[in-house]
C-alpha cells in the first residue's frame, strides 16, 4: 500500500507542474529537445524534396523512355509506309505496263485479223504485200519509239541541274540553274585569281616539263611572280588551243608546245573543277548522276574530239554519256536573247545575232518561227572572221613597239612574259574596256615602272632618259585609242555588210553578243552604220554570258522534250558517184572505162540548202554506190579538190526470180539530218530489206 501510494503522489507531483519544470525534472533541457524537435522538422523536409527530385527524375525517365518508343515506333511505321509506296509505285509500274502490253496484244490482234482477210483473197498482189508490210513496220516502229520515249523519260527524271559551258578561244564562262527554279539563271562570277567577272582566261601555265598545270585562267597572269629580274625563266602560258579544232590552214593555227587535245582536256579539267565545286556550294547532289553539261563549240568544230576531251577531263564519267549535249554558239546566243524577253521579236521575225569575242566574231541570222515553245530556223549560213577584241590588243602592242622599240616588246614577252600580260590587262581594264569615242579629251596614262620594271634594262639609253623625264608613264591619247580600234570595226561592219547582201529578206533586228560587245564605241558605230537598215539594234543584259545562258535554257527545254533549233543551213553539198553512159564529144576521155561508161558526182542536196530536222533526202542505185560530200556549190567529179568519200553503201542484189528491167532503180539510200547527226538508211526496193549506214559525220 505505501509503495503504492507513493508512485500516484510522485506521478501527481510530476505533471502538476508547468511543462518546462517536468522536462527539467526529467534531466532534459527544454532548448535542446526543441532544436532537436527543429533539425527533425529540417530533416523531414529535405527528405520531401529529395522524394520529389526523385519523382521527378523518374517522371522524366519515363518520359524519355516513352519519346524513345515513339520514335522507334514511327521509324518502324515510316519504314512500312516507304514499303508501301514502293509496293503501290510497282502496282502502277505493272498496271501501266498491263495495260500495254494489252494494247500490243489488240494492235497484234486487228493485225492479224487484218492478215487473216488477206489470206483469204484469191489473189494477193504487190500493193497488198506492201500495206501488210508497211502496218507492221509501223507497228513496231511505234512500239520502238515509245520504248525510246520511256529511257528518255527516265534518264531526264533524275536531271536536278543544267550547266552551259562556253569554251571560248580567249575567254571561258558557264552558267548553271536547278530545274525546279529554271527561271533564275545564274553565271558564275568567282575564278581563281579573279573575281567579278563573267568569264576567264582560256590560258594554262605548265610546269618546265608541260606535264601538269599549274596556274590557269587569270591566275596564269599572276603579276608578283614575275616582278623581279633575277627570276627563273618560266614556260609561257599556252592558250588559243582551241584554234587547233577550226577549218584553218596549218600555218594559221599557233604553234603549241603540247598536243591541242592535251591543252584543252587539261583547261576542261581545270574548270570542271570550278564548275562541281559551285554545284556542290548550292545543292547537295551527285554531279554524274543529277547534273546535265550543255557545252557549246562552233558549227566546224569536232563535237567527238570535244566529247573525248571533257570525258578525259572527267566532266562525264561515260565517253558516250547522255548527260553531256552540245549547241552552237551562235544557236545558244540567239536562244538567249529571245529568253531575255526581247518584245520585238515576234513569229516572222527575222534577225542577226552578232558575237564579238576575243579572237573571232560570228555573224549568223535566224528568223523566228514559234513562241510557245519558242523556235527558229537558220536563214544564212554561219560566217566567222578574225577581228575580235585581242586584235585592238595586238594594235596596242605595235603602239608600244613604236613608243619603246621592237627588239624591247620582243625581249620583255621573251624572257618576262608575265609583265608583258600585266601592261595588256591594264590596257584593257582602262582603255580598251571603258572606251567610247565620244570624249575627245580622253587619255591614260600607262605606268611602266609598276607594271613592267623589267622592260627598262631592254630599252635604249635615249628612251630612257626620255622615260624618266616622264616619271615612267606613257600617255595614250585619244587619237591613238581610236587608231587602234577603228580597223578591227571596219573589218566588223564589212562582214555585217556581206551578210546583209547574202539575206534575201528584210532583216529588222540585229542583236549583239559576247565580251567584245560590251564596249560602247563598237556599239556606236554598229548602230551609226545600220540604223537606217534595221529597225532595232540591241545588245542584251549581260552579252558576254549570253551564250552560256543559252546553252542552259536549250539544255531545260531538252528535259520538256522541246527543242529550239528546228532546221540548219548546209555548209557542203552531198552526193552519190554515179555510173553513166560515157557521151563522146561531151565527156573528158581520160574518164572513158573500158566498158564505155563513166563516174560522176550526182548531188542530192547542194550546199546553203535549209534543211529541217529529220527531213529525208533519197537517191536511186544499183547495188552499190559511194556518198560523198564537197565544199562547192557545184560539182562535176568524185575526184575534185575539196571533195571528201564519207563512205560506201552496199546492199545484196534480189533474186534473179523477182525479174526488174530498171535495175537502176532496185536501192534506194535516204540520207536524214539531225541535229548532230546524220543517219543513213539503205533500202533494197524488191526485197524491202533496209540497212542502216553510219558516216560518222560531226558537221554538216
């Protein structure tokens, strides 16, 4: 009982007292059990926002794991669907293809339904055999056709840009544009060594043994490397190659220290690499596989030779690639001046594209036929002459030949050509280039010691003293700029004159193209010479891109299966050796055979003729006869000056069963003109036996 009682007062007496009182009875202090009360509170809070942190980095896992599976999940669903177009395209391909081979079967089907009503006529005669015959050439012809039509298609889809080469004698341009945005042209203006302009040098610089380029284009003319005197002799820069690919006589053409075909594959190759490095910069494709050249070269040149030269040079990477066209120069300058929206040439138009260039200026005249799609046919014959801008360079060398002496000029592009090209650049970047006829007080004055230092220790003590007294400038004035241009443009009109005299029509609009172009004197007396002629003189934006321009637009309307250039002016005339009847009195007796017959040139289509694309031109023989073709009008014998054997024609005789009195008239050869072409197609009349005949023919 009294243990009892004394635990209820003690527990009585314990918590009857205030709580602080209690807490330090226990042996507690009261401060510590609240801060220790705090730290709980503390540690109860960070271990909420450790369990949120925790939250929320597994919300995120879960998240990106979600986004993960979604997206392997919508691969997997875009490959089902890549699946199932291509599983839809073949179901078309093989639609498509169903439903031609059904239209052959129909066609087979009346046909043979047509020859079955045949066979059951009495009697079958000739025109019969030859209705049957002709349905089911033309039958297969057109099966033929389409098939051709379908590769083309094909081969075009996967064209995604077009590029114009303008390979010129002097200068080099190109232009490109993507199919898909054909309206915007664009012509390079960077090169290396220059910038800001639309073309460059058509110069290489070889190494002392002309195997490997090392400089081209203006860099070829790169001043620092030749300042000093001590120098190293280097080769001379190699240019006007391209010369070598023209009609002209040996002793013409300039004499090259490596072989032409060399020089022009390495220049290619050198621009080439222009060329892919300014695709590569705007579009991400495959050059040999999405890029089609347009490579333009005058009517006389060897498109072969250029077709091995650009595969050497590796711009294809097929010697007889599809993706590699050519077009004329002239052609592509008339196509670009109709594409600049010119509003007076209109269908009837007839009109003159005259390209000034450096070394040469062609002259042709077209006349428009069509404008939706536009095209346009030859009415002369294309005519060049050598009166281009570097003969204005070639008068201010004799100028300076007068002013420094002749054995100077000779020394200095001898041993400092370099120099020698730096005193023609800054005549044609301040004189020739800037020139218009109408300051009288106009002159420059030419600062020898800057540009061609070298040039003093050739010249006499006189001129020297006389040129230090002048602060080494020589004044070109005026009257000497105009003495220097006034023969090459009267050489320039007098050609344009001759064409005029050749056109049997009125000509109204006379179109100006090519660097030379650009000079204003030049325009101004083309325009004061004919503004009473033509009605309109004009000279496009940009003239010395123009042809490059072109190549590009024909290449674009290649792709559209539109074609521009729809006939051409004959540079030869073409014929068959034929055997007659020897007449006496009539023929040369020399020519007698022993047989008494004699071989003449019979000429199907002569020289200046305009011929269209794919016109058919026939000619009779016997067996066997030759195709010739010859620079004259007229022509008399297969053996004359200027007459070239393109090749012989030969077809087996028919059966003796089939019985023809005018065995002269058993074969017959058809000779068509495309548009680089030209295919020959013998025919036995008898047997209707054909046989294709290749010439190999690369201008006509």
């Amino acid at each position: 009982m009294t243990n009892e009682h004394s635990k209820d007062d003690t527990s009585e007496n314990l918590f009857s007292n205030k709580p602080h009182e209690v807490i330090e009875k226990l042996g507690i202090s009261y401060y510590e059990l609240n801060n220790k009360f705090i730290n709980l509170l503390e540690e109860n809070q960070k271990i909420k926002q450790q369990c949120k942190n925790l939250e929320e980095k597994n919300q995120e896992n879960v998240l990106t794991r979600i986004n993960s599976e979604l997206k392997e999940n919508l691969q997997e669903k875009e490959i089902q669907f890549e699946k199932l177009q291509q599983y839809v395209s073949n179901l078309k391909k093989q639609r498509n293809e169903e439903i031609q081979q059904l239209q052959r079967l129909d066609m087979m089907s009346q046909n043979l339904e047509k020859n079955l009503n045949i066979l059951k006529l009495n009697e079958i005669n000739e025109s019969i055999i030859k209705d049957f015959k002709e349905n089911n050439e033309d039958f297969l012809s057109s099966l033929l056709k389409k098939e051709n039509e379908s590769e083309k298609s094909q081969f075009y889809s996967n064209i995604k840009v077009v590029v114009g080469l303008d390979f010129g004698t002097t200068h080099s341009g190109f232009s490109y544009c993507h199919v898909a945005d054909k309206q915007n042209i664009c012509s390079n203006k960077v090169w290396p060594g220059e910038v800001d302009r639309f073309k460059t040098n058509t110069i290489l610089q070889y190494d002392n043994k002309y195997n490997n380029v090392l400089f081209w284009g203006a860099a070829g003319f790169a001043k620092k490397r030749y300042r000093k005197i001590n120098k190293p002799k280097m080769n001379k820069p190699v240019k006007s190659f391209k010369l070598h690919l023209d009609n002209l006589k040996e002793h013409l053409k300039p004499k090259l220290p490596v072989d032409y075909k060399k020089a022009i594959t390495d220049y290619l190759r050198e621009i080439g690499k222009v060329i892919k490095h300014t695709i590569a910069t705007q579009w991400n494709i495959n050059y040999f596989e999405n890029v089609l050249l347009v490579l333009t070269i005058p009517p006389e040149y060897s498109e072969e030779v250029m077709k091995r030269c650009a595969y050497n040079a590796n711009l294809i990477n097929n010697q007889n690639s599809e993706k590699l066209q050519f077009i004329t120069e002239s052609e592509a300058a008339a196509i670009s001046c109709m594409e600049n929206g010119l509003q007076f040439l209109k269908i009837g138009t007839t009109f003159m594209v005259i390209d000034c260039g450096g070394d040469t200026v062609d002259l042709i005249t077209h006349k428009l036929i069509g404008n939706s799609p536009l095209r346009l046919s030859k009415v002369t014959e294309h005519v060049r002459e050598f009166c281009g801008s570097t003969f204005i360079d070639n008068e201010f060398i004799n100028f300076l030949r007068e002013r420094l002496s002749t054995r100077a000029i000779d020394l200095l592009m001898e041993y400092n050509y370099g120099q020698f090209q730096c005193l023609i650049r800054e005549f044609c970047k301040n004189v020739k280039e800037t020139f218009t006829g109408d300051n009288r007080e106009f002159n420059y004055d030419l600062d020898i010691e800057d540009n061609a230092p070298s040039l003093f220790q050739y010249i006499n003590k006189e001129t020297r003293e006389i040129m230090e007294e002048n602060e080494f400038l020589i004044n070109i004035q005026y009257n000497d700029i105009k003495l220097m241009f006034d023969p090459i443009i009267e050489k320039i009109l007098h050609l344009i004159r001759m064409q005029f005299n050749i056109i049997q029509e009125s000509c109204l609009t006379m179109l100006l193209v090519g660097g030379f172009c650009e000079n204003k004197y030049l325009q101004n007396r083309i325009k004061q010479e004919f503004q009473d002629i033509v009605k309109f003189i004009e000279v496009p934006t940009q003239p010395i891109a123009a042809i490059s321009r072109g190549a590009v637009v024909y290449g674009m309307n290649n792709l559209e299966n539109e074609s521009f250039i729809l006939s051409k002016i004959l540079k030869y005339t073409y014929g068959t050796k034929l055997c007659m009847d020897w007449k006496e009195g009539v023929d040369p007796p020399h020519r007698r055979t022993t047989e008494g017959k004699i071989y003449k040139f019979s000429p199907f289509v002569k020289k200046g003729t305009e011929i269209f694309f794919n016109q058919v031109f026939s000619v009779s023989f016997l067996n066997q006869t030759e195709l010739h073709r010859t620079t004259e009008y007229n022509a008399e014998y297969c053996d004359e000056p200027g007459m070239i054997l393109l090749g012989m024609c030969y077809i087996d005789p028919p059966d003796v069963h089939f019985g023809c009195d005018s065995c002269d008239r058993l074969v017959t050869l058809e000779i068509s003109f495309g548009k680089m072409e030209i295919t020959a197609i013998a025919r036995n009349n008898m047997t209707g036996r054909e046989f294709e005949v290749s010439f190999c023919l690369e201008d006509y």
